[in-house]
C-alpha cells in the first residue's frame, strides 16, 4: 500500500487532455489514491499539461510552481507533471523546475502508479518516448464530467502537417481506435447514465483512415445512434476539408446526432491557408459555411480562428472580417499567431507585428459580439471546479460541463 494516499490533479488544456487525466484518475484510484477536494490536504498532487503555445506553456511552468509552494505550506510530497509541456521540453526539466518528483510524456502516462510508487528507482523518474500508447476502454478511468455527459475519444494523434502546429510531434501519428472497443465503452457509459457522448479526437473526420484506408466516421455514428440509452451524439474537431453534403445528409437523417459542427478553419484566405499547410479541397471555407447554411435544419457550428499568421496583410483580414459576419457562427474563438519552435511557420516572413495582431483578435470578436446569442472567447483559461469528483479543470473556450458547479 502506497504511503501517499491523498490525490488532488490538475488537468491543463483541451478534452483530449481530459481524457488521459480521467484515466491517469482512474489508475490511481484502482492503486488506493484517494482524491481530496483541495491541494491544501493533498499529499500527491498531479498535474497534466498542456504545451503546443508559449501561452499554454507559461501556464503550465505557473501552475507548477504554485503547487510546488505547498511542499512548504501544506501535506504535499509528492509534485508529478504529465502531458504535453513534458512531451515537448523532455529530460531538461528535471534541472529547469527541481521542485518536480516525477515527469510522464504523453505516451507514457499510463504508467503514473509506477512514477508514484517509485518502480524506477531514480531519484526524478522521466517517462518520456515516441508516443505511440493509445487508451482502451480496458484501462481505468474515472468520468470527470458531469454524470450525463462524456468524452470519447476515437482516436489518438494527428495525420495533418499545419505548419503551425506541433501537435503531431507532442501526439504522435494518428491512431484509430477499434471500433468495437468505441461501442464498448460507450456501452459503459450508457449504464452509468450518461446521455450525451462527445466523440474527440484531434481530427475526428479522419477516424479509420490509419486502419482501412478511409473514413469510417458515419459507420462509427451509426452504430453509436443504435445504442439504448444515449440520446445525442457531438461531433468535435472535424476538419473543414472533410465536411461534404453527405455527411450533413447522414447528420440530418440521424436525430441522435446533435445539428452541432465544430469546424477550426483558422482563416478564410486561400494563400493564408495554403501557407498554414491548410490548402483548402473543392470547397473554400465560404462555400462550405455556405452549404451549412443553406440547409433546412439549422446547424450550430463552432470554429476558432488564427490572426496575425506571417504574410497576413490588412485586405486578407478585412476577407476575414467579412467572412465571419457571413458565417454567423454560434461559438467563434480567435488566436494570435505564436512562433513556436520547431514548426515551419516559425521560420515564414514576413511577421505581423504583436501589436497589430492583438488589435485584428480584437476586432474580429467585436464583429461576433454584434450576433446575438452568440459566445464569444479569448483563448484564455476557465477554471471550473467539479465538485462532485473534486478536481480541478482548466478548459479553453466554452464546453457542456459549464453546469459542473451544480
């Protein structure tokens, strides 16, 4: 038996992330962790990071050393980070934030028990490695959300090369689940009472292309829209090139399938796009908005937004201007356009200066402010308690456990 027993975990970043925390949660728990509703009584407090953006890398490095303050002030023992800032920065953590126990990358934690338990016997365990590890429903997890709503995730990685984006080499290539293991889990889910599943993946419209060389996404929601006792189906992260008037039609003819698109088209610009490795196909982003809106049954479609990226000159944000108030959307995020690193994009010329990038974010959501009933957000953090399971999450944007205070 552990002499650490008392949990507290902070979960930084998207749903994707989410889910590897409810499993990292659900390992534990299976050990004997106990989870605590405040890092003031934890003795093992764990943290998974987000690290694709200098903003979500500056929040991780904050988040830590705030935690690591209660080695002094209060129970804890044990500091252990997981997640993608581990996955990006690797072995020199462990000299640059001494006050860390234990680091996993992101294709590594499931194997948070043995970082805990001290199986490798090193003083700063770092389980670090090409990630390749994907979650089965077999592995423990605990739901996060609230009972009638969960995240599935089909999929882990990302076949897209933006050249912005470092997801691919954080995430690993992308990886398809079974299909039957999806309806297994979702078959669990179905008991436990949950109504609402929200399938995630970091592209959803590619599920099955790695294993049978084609989409397989409408075959997957047809057998989920079978199941007893799920009412709706969210569709999350689909890719824009992919969206055609057959899987409206499909979405349409399937009533379980909320009338709900999340689409990230980052820009509206063709050379823009073409630069962000984002070419669009046979249809631009205003044709496809245009098909949406076309249709009978009103679809609410979500997006986020880039400004800012090299070469953007003021008559190609004044395009994109006027797309978003052609678009009309539901739920608009807009992000500044972030040098990092190791992607393509760092090295584009020529930049748009800071300043003016901020003023284009701006602007674009006063444009959306304008729509009524619309929501707006900035890319910056919500902190929602979820005071059943008494863990805290950090979320971008705005998402369905909005009612996790209840």
């Amino acid at each position: 038996m552990n002499e650490t027993q008392s949990l507290f975990l902070i979960s930084l970043g998207c749903a994707k992330n989410r889910v590897d925390s409810e499993h990292m949660l659900g390992i534990l728990k299976s050990e004997g962790y106990e989870v605590v509703p405040g890092i003031e009584e934890a003795e093992c407090v764990l943290i998974n990071t987000c690290g694709f953006l200098q903003e979500a890398v500056q929040e991780a490095i904050d988040t830590i050393l705030d935690a690591a303050r209660f080695k002094k002030t209060g129970m804890l023992k044990k500091l252990v980070v997981a997640g993608c800032f581990v996955q990006r920065y690797g072995y020199k953590l462990r000299t640059e934030i001494p006050e860390v126990d234990g680091w996993l990358g992101t294709g590594e934690f499931h194997r948070i028990a043995d970082v805990l338990k001290g199986v490798d016997k090193s003083p700063v365990p770092m389980r670090i490695s090409r990630p390749a590890f994907s979650a089965d429903h077999g592995l423990p997890k605990v739901q996060s959300t609230p009972f009638y709503t969960a995240y599935l995730r089909i999929a882990e990685g990302c076949a897209n090369r933006c050249t912005y984006c470092m997801i691919p080499k954080l995430r690993g290539p992308f990886r398809s689940r079974a299909m039957d293991a999806l309806m297994a889990e979702a078959w669990e889910m179905a008991g436990h009472g949950v109504k609402e599943i929200n399938l995630v993946a970091q592209d959803t419209s590619r599920y099955g292309e790695d294993i049978h060389g084609k989409s397989r996404i409408m075959d997957l929601l047809a057998g989920l829209s079978r199941m007893d006792g799920i009412s709706w189906l969210r569709l999350l992260y689909f890719h824009p090139d992919r969206l055609t008037e057959t899987v409206l039609d499909f979405m349409d003819e399937h009533e379980r399938i909320v009338p709900y698109l999340d689409l990230p088209f980052q820009h509206s610009n063709p050379d823009i796009l073409k630069a962000m490795g984002r070419d669009a196909g046979e249809k631009t982003p205003w044709d496809l908005m245009t098909m949406v809106r076309n249709r009978g049954q009103e679809t609410h479609v979500r997006t986020s937004l880039m400004v800012g990226f090299p070469g953007e000159t003021e008559k190609m944000f004044d395009e994109l201007c006027d797309f978003v108030k052609m678009a009309r959307f539901e739920h608009l995020g807009v992000f500044v356009f972030s040098p990092e690193k190791g992607t393509r994009a760092a090295r584009f010329s020529p930049r748009v200066d800071g300043a003016i990038a901020r003023e284009r974010r701006k602007k674009l959501m006063a444009i959306q402010a304008e729509k009524p009933m619309n929501t707006i957000w900035w890319g910056g953090s919500l902190k929602i308690r979820n005071r059943r399971n008494s863990f805290l999450f950090r979320e971008k944007g705005l998402a369905s456990f909005i009612c996790a205070e209840k």
